[in-house]
C-alpha cells in the first residue's frame, strides 16, 4: 500500500489500475456470474443440466448467457465431444481457476468480518 498523503493526487498508473479492477469487478458481478465460477470450481468439468441443477434459481437462458460470457472473457473453456449423441462439457481456464481462489478468499473475508461491529477491538490495527 502507499504512502500517499490525502492532499496528493493519485499518479496515472493507479488510475489505469483502478479502471481495469472496475471493469473486471463489473464483469464477474453481473447476476448469476458468481454462483456459476463457484460452482464450476467445485466441479468441473461440468455439463451444462448439472450445473443447472446445482445452481438454485437459474434458469436454462441465464446459465447459457453466463457461460457464454465467461467464455468470452476467458474464464471458462467449453469443450464438445464429437460423440453420437454429442456431450458438452465446461471447465475453469488457468484465468478461471484465479479468479476462483480470489472469490474464496473473498468468501473467507466476508465470513469472518460478518455481523462483527466496526467499533470492536478486533478492527484496530496493532501497533
């Protein structure tokens, strides 16, 4: 972290660096974009019903949409086998499998501070 005083502004690289957090936050937020990550995380490779099925609440279009888009984005790889009756299946990219280790490190954070009171001891910074 810096050393910046409040009066300093910030230089342009930190800006750039702001905007590409932004832009990429906006994209894994979007509805259903979380629980699909997660999901795929937990058990991929996975076929396109079963991740329907362990995603409470999405429906057929939402789930296509999201895949769509994370494959767009490089998160998820999609795989067709050429098989008589062909099989689809959808995995975690090396870009995937980072974001999802984000997104439990998020999960762990947001489980700890939950319900706790800004004000308790627990936020001081020791010194």
């Amino acid at each position: 972290m810096s050393n910046l005083t409040k009066s300093e502004p910030l230089d342009q690289k930190t800006l750039d660096s702001c905007a590409i957090v932004h832009q990429t936050w906006n994209q894994i937020t979007r509805t259903w974009t979380l629980p699909t990550i997660h999901m795929l995380g937990q058990m991929e490779p996975a076929r396109f019903n079963q991740l329907k099925n362990h995603i409470k609440g999405i429906s057929a279009t939402s789930l296509a949409e999201r895949l769509s888009q994370l494959e767009k984005f490089g998160v998820v790889q999609r795989k067709v086998y050429a098989e008589e009756k062909p099989r689809i299946e959808y995995s975690l990219t090396v870009k995937g499998h980072e974001v999802y280790k984000i997104l439990c490190g998020l999960a762990d954070w947001s489980k700890r501070w939950a319900g706790k009171e800004p004000n308790s001891r627990e936020f001081l910074v020791p010194k």
